[in-house]
C-alpha cells in the first residue's frame, strides 16, 4: 500500500520551515502594517518564476515540493507547469528560440547534452561553491549524466542502473521445472543461461527468458559485464562489432533464441508479459520494483536478484539520469538553484518514494535512508553496486542520441532474433551504427 503524499504543510516542517510563518506573511496584504505597529512596509512586486516538471502521477511530488518552496518564499510567485517527458526537449529548445525558457525545468540524459549545447542552461559550479547542496552524496554516475564538458549544468533528482539492472523470476515456474534459484547475487551470465534451458517447456510455450537489447544503451550494460563496451570512451567510435568482449555478449544474447530456443521468437514475443505467467524469468529496472505487487498480485510467488555478472566478474550498467537545470535566461539564478536544491534534496526523494510507486533517487542517502530500508532489499543491494563503479551513460560526442538509437532499433532487430547470421547481423549493426556516430554536432 503507498503511503498518502506529504502535504505542503508537513513538507515545510519537514524542511525546518516554519509553516506559520509563512502563511502569515504569504496572506499578509500589501502594505498592511508589520506586526507590532509602525509604518507599512513599502510595496514590492513579486518575482516571476517558472518551473517546469514531469507530467506523471509518480511525479506529482515535484510540484509537491515546488509549491512548499513557493510557499516559503512569498516574494515569488511561481509557475508550476507540467510536461510530458518524451516532449520535453523539443520544448525547451523552442522555449530558448523565444527566450521563454522556465528559470528550473527537467530533462532526461538521452537529450540532455544537445539542449545545453545550445545554450539553454546555466553552468551550477558558482553556485555550488557558494551552497554547496551536499555534492558528495549524489552518485558519480549521476552527476556525470547532469554534465557537460566538465561543467555541471544540472542536478539529478533520479538514477536508475538501466533497463537490465535485475532478473526476476516466477519462483512457481521454476519450482515446477525442478530448478533453483541463484542464492544470492554472485552469479553470472553462464548461471542464467544454465537455467533459462531447464526453465523452458515448449510444449506449454513456457520460456526461460526474454532477454532483449531493445536499445543500444541497454546492450551497453551487458558489454560491460563482459568488459566491454559499446561506445569508445570518447564516444566518437561505435564499438559493438570492434571490442571483443561486446562481439562475446552479442554472442550470449543472440544464443538463447538460436541455440537454446529459451527466449521467445519475433512471432512469439508480441504481447509476451512476465506478468501473464508464461515467462520463468525477465529483465527489470530498479524503477519497477515498487509496482510489482500491484501488477503481479497472489497470481504467483517471485523474487529478484541483481543482474548477473560477466565471466570475469563485473556487473556493469549504465546509468540512467535525470536532472533539474537552470535556464541561462534566469533572471534570478540564485532563487532557481535553491529551488534545484530542494527539488534534489534527501528529504524530498525519500518523500518522493514513501509517497507513490518511485525507486530511490540519485542521493546515496536516500537508497540508504531507514526510511526506506524495509521497501524491498534489493534497493540496498543496488546501491552497493552502483557505489562501487562507475556506469557513465553511452553519449555518441557528436550527441546524435536519438538517431543512434533510431538506428540500432531499425538494424539490430534481424540480429537478435536470429533471422541472419551473426557475422552479418553484427556488422550490419555496426556499420550503420558508425556512420551515425561519424556525422559532425547538429
């Protein structure tokens, strides 16, 4: 059951803002007389201020926070917009053409680069070095994905190791196919592949898995399970058919539908869901965990573990990110980076997740906060992970993502579903993944 939203009251007390307080002197009229007597206060106009957040009910303790800041700050009077995420970047690159671009508003690290490479927002390192918002707690990874060229232009308010981060398995289906469950989290790629095999039942179309690379970036996790990589760390080269260890994860996925037959065919696979019970394991992203007792119900037992290492014992990921930025047409940066602040701070993203379905944010706090501790252990289990190496997301430098990614869904789709052969499938992905990522900066 979740827990009922914060109120903008209990926020302000729990932000050690006295909520009285500032009641008072948000309804006091114009001019009205200051307490105890004497003359009025003179008239002054309030500062416009925008924000704009994430349009989805999971969100909803963005505008949560933004109102409680407001409410705290009655010489302000603040917008609170709502957009929906995959609208966003188009709409601050017009909001910037028309120099109307919220003083604070939201982004994903997929488009993020390319929009402050147009100038939109303003690079925090003054500010932090004034405030600092308690850098040091937020994940490398996560600041990483909220940067640009060395200059941080956002603060992440989440991040979340990708698609592949866990396994999930119906534990009835593996009960009735006589296999076991890894004990615990040292496990590896061969351990999954061992039972996807013994899981399957073609003949009651029962699958081991469902593994699949939809997006570049998801393969990249694997690849650097195995040591390897999809980008060249200067992100000007597509690796996937050049680096060995990406050629040898290729090698694993394309497997369980060619050789092993334990992942469902192209025909197959439409309309596949874990929850329908047909599937022993499936892919998951640390952001799912909180819904599954909602989307599963009593309808079978499972449990989860983190994604399996590689053969030589890494467990790579890549991290996905999202932040809040300051427009560089802010007239009032200072006001815009406070409200950054709270919006990315521990006491909002621990609220962020006691009060919907949300994981933990991009705070090392919060994944560890008591608060929290009794959601599920695997948050735990990931923050460990996430803690202890870096998961930079695989940016092309020329920051042609959506094209990057337009491209491997039209080329890689033959591949992994066996309809050609491997040698070709790979280089057919990797040619025309590189021609992308050679274009010069839109």
């Amino acid at each position: 059951m979740m827990n009922q939203p914060m109120s903008r009251r209990q926020l302000l007390q729990w932000m050690g803002i006295g909520s009285a307080t500032v009641a008072l002197a948000a309804c006091a009229p114009v001019g009205a007389p200051a307490a105890g007597g004497g003359a009025a206060a003179p008239s002054t106009a309030q500062k416009a201020m925008s924000i704009a957040t994430y349009a989805d009910p999971r969100n909803d303790w963005q505008r949560t926070a933004a109102k409680a800041w407001a409410d705290a700050h009655p010489d302000v009077d603040l917008t609170v917009d709502e957009v929906l995420y995959a609208e966003m970047n188009k709409k601050q690159l017009t909001a910037l053409a028309t120099n109307t671009l919220w003083d604070v508003s939201f982004s994903g690290v997929k488009w993020f680069p390319y929009v402050v490479s147009k100038g939109a927002f303003l690079a925090m390192e003054d500010l932090i070095a004034a405030k600092d918002p308690g850098m040091d707690d937020f994940f490398s990874a996560g600041l990483a994905g909220a940067s640009f060229e060395g200059k941080q232009y956002g603060l992440p308010y989440l991040m979340h190791p990708g698609n592949p981060a866990l396994i999930i398995f119906n534990k009835d289906l593996m009960d009735a196919a006589g296999v076991e469950m890894p004990a615990s989290d040292d496990w590896t790629t061969q351990d999954y592949m061992d039972i996807a095999i013994k899981a399957t039942n073609p003949d009651n179309k029962i699958y081991g898995t469902n593994y699949f690379p939809s997006n570049y970036y998801d393969f990249c996790s694997l690849a650097r399970s195995y040591g390897g990589d999809v980008l060249s760390k200067e992100g000007d080269k597509f690796t996937f058919n050049t680096d060995p260890q990406s050629v040898e994860a290729c090698k694993w996925i394309v497997s369980l539908r060619t050789d092993h037959k334990v992942a469902p065919t192209r025909d197959d696979s439409a309309g596949l869901e874990f929850a329908a019970g047909t599937l022993a394991t499936s892919m998951l992203g640390t952001y799912a965990v909180r819904s599954l007792e909602e989307t599963i119900g009593d309808k079978f037992k499972w449990d989860i573990l983190l994604h399996p290492t590689g053969p030589t014992g890494i467990r790579g990921y890549q991290a996905f990110v999202e932040n809040f930025a300051i427009s560089a047409q802010s007239k009032y940066p200072e006001l815009a980076f406070d409200l950054v602040t709270l919006e990315t701070s521990t006491d909002v993203g621990v609220e962020s997740v006691l009060s919907s379905s949300n994981q933990p944010t991009a705070r090392k706090s919060v994944w560890s906060s008591p608060k929290l501790a009794d959601l599920h252990p695997i948050f735990k289990r990931a923050l460990d992970w996430m803690s202890s190496q870096p998961g930079p997301f695989p940016m092309p430098a020329n920051l042609r993502f959506q094209e990057l990614q337009d491209t491997w869904a039209n080329n890689s789709l033959d591949l992994f579903y066996g309809d050609v052969g491997l040698e070709e499938g790979m280089q057919t992905v990797q040619d025309e993944c590189q021609a992308i990522v050679e274009l010069p900066r839109a």
